[in-house]
C-alpha cells in the first residue's frame, strides 16, 4: 500500500500540472472556441500521475504525444512540458531494466525522423526540416532523456545501497562465526602448548623439589618445605591438565614433538621430500611465546605448501632482530596437480595468534606462488585485526554509487554537448553553402532563363528564410544568404523567383528583415 507521503506528493503535482493547463487554456483560447484536442489534451493531464506511476511507459507516450501535437499547432505549454519531464523521471524510478526506455526514446526519434521525411517530400525542404528534427532529438534529451537518467540512478543507488545492507550483514555475520570458531581452536592450541611447555617444567620443578625431599643433609623443616613445593607443584599440574583439558578439543594427541624448531621443521618436511630452503639472520633472544608463534607460522606455511603447491620450492627465512622477530615462508609456481581446496582456516588461526601478540601476518599471491609473512613483536600488546565488517563492504558500495552518479550526470551531459555540436557543426555547413555574394546577385537579370541562373547559385538555400514577403503570382522562390557569418542571426538576404524556367523577380533584404526589400520584377 502507498505511504501517506507519496499519495501526497501524487496529489500536488497532479493538481499543478491540470492548474497549468486550465490556466494557458484560459490565457489562449476562449471558451467558444474549444475543440476537441483540447478536452483530450486535459484528460491526458489529468492522467499523468496514475500513469507514471503504474505504467510509466505509456505515460511517456502520452505526454510526448500531447507535447509533440501543441508544438506542431504553434502553441508552446508549460504544462505539457513538465509532464513529459515527470514521467521521463518516474520511468527511470519505477522500471527496473533500461531496455523499455530505450526502445521508447528510439520509437519517437523515428517517428520524428519518419515525420521529417514526410514534410521534407512535401515541402521540398529536406535541410530545414532535418535540422528541426535535430532541435526535436535534443528537446527530447533535455526533457525526457536527462531525468530518465536521473530517475535511473535514484533506483540504483537505493538498490544498491539496500543490497549492500544485506550482503554486508551477511558477511559479518558469516565471518564473525567462522572467525570466532577459529579463534577458539586457535586459543585452545595455545593452551595445549602452555600445558606441553608449563606442564613439563612443573613437573621438573616437583621432580626437584621431590630431591629436596628426600635430601638427608637438610633438617626436617625445609624438607618439610621441600614436600609441600614437590606437592604444589604436582597439584598445578593436575590442575592445569584439567583445564586445559576442558578448553581443548576432542582431537589425537600430535605425533610431533611441541618443541620442535624452525629447523627442526625444515628437516622433517625435507625428509618427506619437499625441497625447502631455511635462511637465518640475526640471534636476538626471543619471548618462548614468540618462539611457539614462529614456529606455527612455519609449520602452518609449509603444510599448505605441500597441500596447494605440491613439488614447488620453498624458502623459510627466520629474522631475529632487536625488538622483534620476522619470518617468511614463500614458494614458487607448483610443479604437480594441485587437488587440494583451501578454506583458510589455518591462516584465520595463524593470524588470530599473532594478533594476540600484537603482531601482523600477511598472507596472499606473490608473483608464481604464494607468501606468508608475519612480524612478531618481542614486547607488544595485541592490537585489533582489521576486518571486511559492514563499514567496509558498504564503502565499496558507496564509491559504486558515486560511479553511477558520474555515468548518470556524464553520459547524458555528453549526449547533449555532442547533439549540440551536430546542430551548429550542420547549421554552419548549411549557411557557409548557401551564400550568394552580393555581385554575382547584382549581375542576375530578370529574365534569365533558371538554367543560367542555378549555374552561378550556392549548393543550398537559407535554412531559415524570413517569412511575410509575399510570392510573386504563379513563381517559386528562393532564399539565400548575403554572407557567411554563421552568427549573424538576421544577416542580408537575397531572393530569387522562378516562373515557366526563368527569372522573374529578384528582392534584397536588408538585416532588418521586418522593413522590407528593394529588388526588380518581371513584366509579364
């Protein structure tokens, strides 16, 4: 059901538009000479609003129709003008493909162009009338065109704006749940790990606190100490087993040792046949969090070598320097089938845990293969990881509705200034071909036969010729320019009449076309 609103705003320029109307009615014709055309003109008015909003095609139709038949009688409407401008918009807001439109614009240049072609085989004027058919096709940009365009892209860009709502919510919400599964195994490895590392050296501190205890040269109070370390110790381990037990996931117990380093990695994974190449740079210490971080990344990186780029070389560089540890894992090209498919999952992990330790991984294509790097920080906090969220997704769609405002303004504007220089470029060529130079218009006779005449004349006649000069009984005539300044809007003109294939009158017009000429006549 319509809002309130647009039923409103239906209303008032429904109301403005038949206001119009029955205002220049009133203005230009009295009530005993009204016609029919008149009363369906008002009909057609009155329709407008229905029309453009649910069949806005034909509304088009109708008010280029009534525009087209008030032009043609010589009367100009206002009315008629804003109508053709309110369904042309209301076309663009209410039709979803632009093929309609299209098809609407192209039926009513045609039927203008088949109209000029039938006044011009009447009249014997195809130059003047072409060049008013120019002047309609930009009428019709102007007033139908343009705010088709305009009402185009307001539909787009809510469409748009719309779409992009929905698909950036989704995505949020599709990552947010992919992210936080991840994290949360992520997490839990981490935990795994603190209880490999922590775990094992609890049970070396019960283990020497255990010494202590049973040491014969300590006296009984501190091996009494001794046994409540050993036992404190043995307790945090349980406990930690416990909990980490808890926050970790159902998952076999890893074949590999925890501890393993960077080289230790390397080696494994050449021992299974992949050529791999560790570099080392710098010996700064680094945090064993830090260490375990590494250590991910180059496990993480090779496993996905192996899966996605089997028989590619691949680099491992570990770069210890002051204050923070670099690694890189890159490879090249693959050399055999790749038939895994990746879902991410480790890289969304990876980067999770060394955004933890307010670090940054990259991982993406690099030149024929692939490259992860991250920097990890030896004494940083963690710092937010930047995400596609909805802001993001809708900036996208933003600058896509910035683009279709420049094709909605440009394409157009473009149109215009193009059609525009056709109408000068044709309207300068029809007046530099339709000079008859004063001399050669003095040294014309009455009397001569056409023949001779035309043979002297410019290849075209004036494409707009003053009008009241009456012709001369049973002759045709002839406009021409007395110069060729295109700008000049009300140059010299020179008339030639013919009758029965001679020359029967020639007339000067000055300039000031409305005081009349000064020329020679035939006798007879």
């Amino acid at each position: 059901m319509e809002s309130k609103r647009t039923v409103a705003t239906d209303l008032s320029i429904g109301v403005t538009l038949t206001a119009l109307f029955v205002l220049e009615v009133t203005l230009n014709l009295p009530l005993s000479r009204l016609s029919w055309d008149v009363y369906a003109l008002f009909v057609a008015i009155v329709a407008t609003v229905p029309l453009a909003r649910r069949r806005p095609v034909l509304a088009v139709l109708v008010t280029a129709a009534g525009l087209a038949h008030l032009i043609l009688t010589g009367t100009g409407s206002l009315s008629f003008t804003l109508a053709v401008v309110f369904t042309g918009f209301m076309m663009g807001m209410r039709l979803p493909t632009a093929r309609p439109a299209v098809l609407v614009f192209t039926g009513l240049v045609l039927v203008g162009l088949g109209y000029t072609l039938v006044v011009a085989a009447v009249r014997g004027r195809l130059d003047t009338q072409l060049l008013q058919w120019l002047w309609m096709v930009l009428g019709l940009l102007l007033l139908a065109v343009c705010p088709w365009f305009a009402g185009r892209y307001l539909r787009q860009r809510a469409e748009l704006q719309r779409a992009g709502w929905e698909r950036a919510e989704h995505l949020e919400r599709e990552q947010r749940i992919v992210a936080e599964r991840e994290r949360l195994r992520e997490r839990a490895r981490i935990a795994q790990d603190m209880h490999d590392s922590l775990g094992h050296e609890l049970a070396l501190i019960a283990l020497r606190a255990g010494a202590l205890e049973m040491a014969r040269d300590l006296d009984e109070h501190h091996r009494h100490a001794a046994g409540e370390l050993r036992a404190s110790a043995g307790a945090a381990t349980d406990t930690l087993r416990t909990i980490i037990g808890m926050l970790g996931e159902a998952e076999p117990a890893p074949l590999t040792p925890v501890a393993e380093t960077p080289a230790e990695l390397v080696e494994r994974a050449r021992a299974s046949g992949m050529d791999v190449d560790l570099r080392s740079d710098g010996d700064e210490p680094a945090p064993g969090v830090v260490e375990m971080a590494v250590r991910r990344v180059v496990q993480e990186a090779l496993t996905n070598v192996a899966k996605h780029a089997p028989g590619a070389a691949a680099t491992v560089l570990v770069s210890r320097q002051a204050g923070v540890t670099v690694v890189a894992v890159t490879n090249g090209a693959p050399t055999g089938a790749v038939t895994a498919t990746g879902s991410r999952r480790g890289l969304i992990g990876l980067r999770e845990r060394v955004r933890l330790l307010g670090g940054t991984l990259t991982a993406g294509p690099e030149g024929d293969g692939f490259a992860v790097r991250a920097s990890l920080p030896h004494d940083a906090a963690a710092l937010p990881d930047a995400e596609e969220t909805t802001e993001v997704v809708l900036g996208r769609v933003r600058r896509r509705v910035r683009r279709g405002l420049v094709v909605a303004i440009g394409m157009p504007t473009a149109i215009t200034v193009g059609l525009v220089a056709l109408i000068f470029g044709y309207y300068a060529y029809s007046v530099t071909n339709s000079v008859l130079p004063t001399e050669v218009f003095d040294g014309l006779r009455v009397g001569q036969s056409s023949a001779e005449v035309e043979a002297v004349l410019p290849d075209l006649e004036m494409i707009d010729p003053p009008r009241g000069a009456p012709n001369p009984p049973g002759a045709g005539c002839r406009y021409y320019r007395a110069t060729g300044d295109v700008f000049d809007l009300r140059p010299a003109v020179h008339r030639l009449c013919f009758a029965v294939g001679r020359l029967v009158a020639k007339d000067a017009y000055s300039n000031n076309r409305d005081e009349g000429s000064t020329g020679e006549r035939g006798s007879g």
